[in-house]
C-alpha cells in the first residue's frame, strides 16, 4: 500500500516524488529511462559548460574584460549597449567576471560589492 498515491502497488520499489508516482513493477522501466535520460541531459549539459569555460578566452571576451577592468568600464560597456536585454547580460557578466577577495593598494582584502 502506498499512502502518497492512495493506491496498491505490485513489486513497490519506492515512490518518487520527481514523478509523482510511486515505481512499481509496471512501470520500473518507465523510471530506468528516465533516469537514463536526466543523466544524459546532465552529462551533455556540463559538457557543454566546460567548452564554454575552456574557450571563453576568446579575443572578445578578453577586450570585455580589460575594459571592464577600467575605472568606469562598466558604465562605458552599458552605455554602448544597443537594448535593456543585452545591458542586463553586460551586468550579469560584469559581476561573475569581478575577482573575490582581491588586495588593494593598502593591502587589505576587498569585498565583492554589488
């Protein structure tokens, strides 16, 4: 008896709650692929993060971030932006691209700041 579907279940292996079904007998293989796929689309999506990290030092992205690293690139970067959309993408970027923890003149540690 499955007390989350309310309902008998042949061969109960567990119930899923990414399904909403309890997985029995009859629908075990169901479950298998599904578990087959999500690893799939897991396993090609990291893959395509880490070909976007391993060449993201293309010669845009480096310009991106040597203006950025100028004092008022960031208002320089947005005010060339042609829509709302891509000045979103440009803050985005701007604050994964800024250095954690980075020593200024005085030595002292800095804060990521927003």
């Amino acid at each position: 008896w499955v007390a989350n579907a309310g309902e008998m279940v042949l061969g109960l292996d567990h119930y899923c709650f990414w399904i909403g079904r309890p997985i029995g007998l009859r629908n075990r293989k169901f479950f298998i692929l599904f578990l087959a796929y999500s690893s799939l689309l897991c396993a090609a999506g990291a893959a395509l993060t880490w070909h976007e990290v391993r060449h993201s030092s293309t010669a845009r992205g480096r310009a991106f971030l040597a203006t950025l690293a100028q004092p008022g690139g960031l208002d320089l970067l947005l005010d060339r932006a042609p829509n709302d959309e891509t000045r979103s993408r440009i803050r985005v970027a701007a604050f994964f691209a800024r250095p954690v923890g980075r020593q200024d003149a005085s030595g002292a540690a800095g804060k990521r700041g927003g």
